[in-house]
C-alpha cells in the first residue's frame, strides 16, 4: 500500500509514535459514547514541539485533528476522521508542583495526579467518577466534575492558566495574551455573549463559555476550559491545588421511592453538605450484585432509593436524625466513593440484550424543577420503553439518565435520536442545561443549536477566531449537520 505524503511527513516530523495499521486505528474508533468513526492516523506526541508540527501538518493537508486523553468521554468528544492525537502515552507528567498550584501535562490521569499531590497533603479537586482513566486535559476540555462539585466546583474553578497551540503554531500562556482576549472581546457583541439564554443551573458543560469574557478578571483559560478541543491543543495546564480535608464525614439515607429522596434534597443542602448523591434502586441492585455485603452494612439492603452525603466537618458536630448508616473514617468514606464510581460500569457489564446507552445521560436542572421533571422522563422513559437508572449528582439537580434500550431492534438509530429529541424538548422547558459535566460532543451538537438559539452567532465568532481553517476537532459543539455514527451493538 502506498504511503501518503502526509503520513511520510508525519514520520519525518515527528518524534512520538505514528500509527496507521487497520489494527491500530480500531482502538481509537471508539470512546465511551454510543459512537465510532476510524480516524486516518492516531500520533502520540513526545513533546510541545511534536504537537506545534501537528498542527502545521494538518493544516497543510487539509486533514482535521482531534485530541485525545484518556478516552473517556461520553459524547464523542475524542473521535474523529482525521488525525487522532493521543496525550495519554508521552505528555502525561507533573512539570511543577508549589503549596497552591502545579503544572501539569494535559495526559496526565487524575488518580496518578491526586497519588503524589496526596504525599504532599495536596490534590486537584474536580472528580469524576472516571478518575482512574480520564486526564486532565480531558476534564479541562469537557469541564467535568462530580460528586464534589458542590463543594469544590468544576474543573474551570480550579484551573489558573493553560499553556496552548492554536491555529498559527506558536505555544502561548493563554492568560497573559491579553491582546488576543482584546481580539476577540473586539469581535463579540456585549450583550449577545453575556446575557440571553444563559440556563439558571448549578452546572453547566454546553457550547462555550462566554458569559464572562467582558468581565474584568476575564480569561481566555475560562473560555477554553469545555471547549472539547475545538479550539486549539492544551499542551500543560495549571491547576489550582487543595490542602485534604482534616475531616470527613458520610451518612446514608434510605428512601422508598426517588420522589421521597427527592424531597430531602433541600434539607440537606442546608447542612453544607460537599456531596449529594442520589442512589436509585437500580444502582442499588448494580451494587448489590457486586458486594450485598456492603450494601447492608450500610442499611440499604431494603432500600428503593438512597442519598449518600459527605461533609467536611466531624461527625460529632453533625446531627443526623434519620440516617441508616454513618462514619468519620477518611478511608471508609474513599471507599465508598469507590464503589459508588463503580456502578456506571457494572450497569454496562450486566447488559445483554438491552444496553444502557448514553444518549440523555447528563442533563441539569433548577433544583426546584427536579420532582415534576422526573415524572415526565419516567413517562418518557416507559414510552420508549426503555426504563433504567436515574442517579448522581442531586445537589446540583443534575442527574445521569441510563436508558436500557434494545439494541436488536430495528432503525435502533432513529429510536433513539426520537427519544433524544423528546428528552432534550423536556430539559429545555424546564430551562435545564443539556450538558452538566460531560460536554455536548456530536451527541449533543444538534441541541446546542436548541440551548444556545440566540448566543450561536457569538459561539461562531468564537470557533472562526480560534479556529480559521476549521481543522481542530470538527463536528463537536458546533454542527451543520447531525452526523450519527452509531456504533454496531449486535
Ligand atoms: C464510567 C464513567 C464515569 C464518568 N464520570 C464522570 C463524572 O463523574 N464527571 C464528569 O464530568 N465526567 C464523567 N465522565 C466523562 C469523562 O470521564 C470526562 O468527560 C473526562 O473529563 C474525559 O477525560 P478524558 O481524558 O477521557 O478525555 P477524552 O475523552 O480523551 O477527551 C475529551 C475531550 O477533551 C479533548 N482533549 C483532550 N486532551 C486535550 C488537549 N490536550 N487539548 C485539547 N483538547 C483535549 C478531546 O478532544 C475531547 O474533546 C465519566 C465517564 C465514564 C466512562
């Protein structure tokens, strides 16, 4: 087979790895979203300098590219035609640690980060349940968080600058170009980019974030934190560290039914918890089927829903009436945490015939909107009938949706962009965002248009400034089309 002038440039170029075997391109075709698409050539760069000749390759050649970290991300962020751009494998050290801040490279994984940071009493608090895997430049790039973010926030709130490439191959401290935010505020229209259409929830992931670029501490790391590599390539980050908490605690509430957890919601927001998680009966029974041991130890064995709470304060200063379970021991609490990250992947392990797809999986909304929103997306839910876990992160209103759809059935494709389509028409009328963590991708592309109607000219101003020549990550945020590569189920 003869080999293309981009792919013996790619080899002359660069120092990292290239790959281009059948076999080699198959493990990038997928992330954990429901799609696929075989990219043309994956690159694991060594260093900056690979990255800048990157990025002069593929606009040379026309051909897109599409950053990589741990490959977790569920809309199909990190997929893509062209070349794909693997940190994980080089780019993945800790440059520079201080008390209160350290550089990182984005391949970094978030668990071997928080290991050695933990040596020093430190750690980067943003955590997604896929802590073991995903990197920072991915949790930047999706600004994910997770049970803690009523605490601690997004990764946005914690990161303080991002060393970057964009289209003109220079790598630059984003957060000292002040020029290039005067560029591009120069370009915006004040009050389309910092008012209309803004959803009123605790989190929020979709389109880009402008709402603050004529603020006066404005920063264009904000700007770029969620912006799924569609901008340019992060190539280290500064995150803002955390000293660990001198104390910890956890109860857990037994509930019989959602709606009655539901209703404690509120109560116990009040209390300062940093964490509320809701636990339906479904990840309970997941649990369970993984260790029934530790699901009675925690006096759920005959619970229809749960809330597991964690503070930062000691458990003698809480009062808890109607707890079934509590502890003050850091270790236990980490270990629930655990096995609470482990349900997502147990749920996908016991699937046979019906899958768990993530398709309306990361929705957020007013708080006070949560009881009647979920009547309607259970009535939805049997409609398609395709019921299955409803759980995560209630604090914040914002809760993982798990429909169990049968993948064998016919024009399963259309099913399930019908039942997106009535969902996302769902979140929007109660003035949700689609995306609270985990981005908009292709997923959610089509429904951005939806969320964001009168902010998409400024969100175009932002893409052409970033990107002119269209070739970083395609397709993602912003889309003409509605692209839905399904990936083969059966
Ligand atoms: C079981 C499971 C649990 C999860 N739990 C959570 C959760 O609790 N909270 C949450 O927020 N998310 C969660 N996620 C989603 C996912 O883990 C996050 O979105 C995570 O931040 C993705 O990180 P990654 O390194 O895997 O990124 P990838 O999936 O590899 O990429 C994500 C995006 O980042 C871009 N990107 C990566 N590196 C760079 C770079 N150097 N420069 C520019 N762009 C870059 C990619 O192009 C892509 O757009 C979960 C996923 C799974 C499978």
């Amino acid at each position: 087979m003869s080999v293309s002038g981009l792919e013996k440039k790619l080899r002359t170029h660069i120092e990292g790895e290239v790959f281009s075997s059948q076999k080699q391109l198959q493990a990038y075709c997928q992330d954990e979203s429901i799609f696929s698409i075989e990219p043309q050539y994956v690159v694991s760069p060594k260093h900056t300098q690979d990255v800048i000749s990157l990025v002069a390759l593929s606009q040379e050649y026309k051909t897109p590219i599409t950053a990589r970290g741990g490959g977790t991300g569920v809309a199909g962020q990190s997929i893509g035609s062209g070349l794909i751009v693997d940190f994980s494998t080089h780019m993945n050290s800790l440059l520079d640690l201080s008390t209160n801040f350290a550089w990182v490279q984005p391949g970094v994984i978030l668990e071997e980060l928080n290991r050695k940071l933990h040596l020093q009493g430190l750690f980067f608090a943003p955590d997604p349940g896929s802590k073991k895997r995903c990197s920072i430049g991915g949790m930047v790039s999706t600004n994910a968080s997770g049970p803690h973010h009523l605490f601690y926030g997004n990764t946005r709130d914690n990161i303080l600058d991002l060393e970057w490439i964009g289209h003109d191959q220079k790598m630059v401290s984003l957060n000292q170009e002040k020029k290039t935010l005067a560029g591009l505020q120069a370009l915006m229209d004040r009050n389309l980019a910092t008012t209309s259409s803004i959803p009123d929830v605790a989190k929020n992931s979709s389109g880009y974030y402008i709402q603050n670029i004529f603020s006066q501490d404005a920063k264009l790391s904000d700007v770029i934190c969620g912006s799924e590599g569609t901008l340019g390539l992060i190539s280290s980050i500064q995150c803002r560290l955390s000293p660990l908490p001198k104390h910890r605690s956890f109860a857990a509430f037994s509930f019989s039914s959602v709606e009655e957890a539901i209703e404690k919601v509120e109560e116990l927001k009040s209390t300062k918890a940093s964490a509320i998680e809701l636990i339906d009966l479904w990840i309970l029974e997941a649990l369970k089927s993984k260790d029934e041991r530790m699901i009675e130890e925690m006096g759920l064995a005959h619970a229809k829903a749960s809330l597991w709470v964690e503070w930062e304060e000691e458990l003698s200063s809480l009062h808890l009436p109607s707890k079934v379970f509590s502890t003050g021991n850091a270790d236990m609490i980490s270990s629930i945490w655990n096995f609470r990250s482990q349900s997502s992947k147990i749920i996908h392990a016991l699937a046979k015939e019906r899958h768990p797809l993530r398709c309306i999986e990361d929705a957020c909304l007013p708080l006070a909107k949560l009881p009647e929103y979920i009547k309607e997306v259970e009535e939805l839910l049997r409609t398609f009938d395709c019921e299955g876990p409803m759980f995560g992160h209630v604090g914040d209103g914002h809760l993982h949706i798990n429909p169990q759809i049968d993948v064998g059935q016919n024009q399963l494709s259309q099913h399930v962009q019908k039942l997106m389509e009535e969902f996302y028409r769902i979140v929007l009328s109660y003035g949700g965002s689609i995306s609270g963590e985990h981005g908009d991708g292709m997923l959610r592309a089509p429904y951005v248009r939806k969320q964001w109607a009168s902010q998409l000219d400024q969100f175009a101003v932002v893409k052409n400034f970033f990107d002119p020549f269209c070739q970083f990550n395609p397709g993602k945020i912003i889309t003409e089309g509605n692209d839905f590569p399904l990936k083969a189920y059966t």
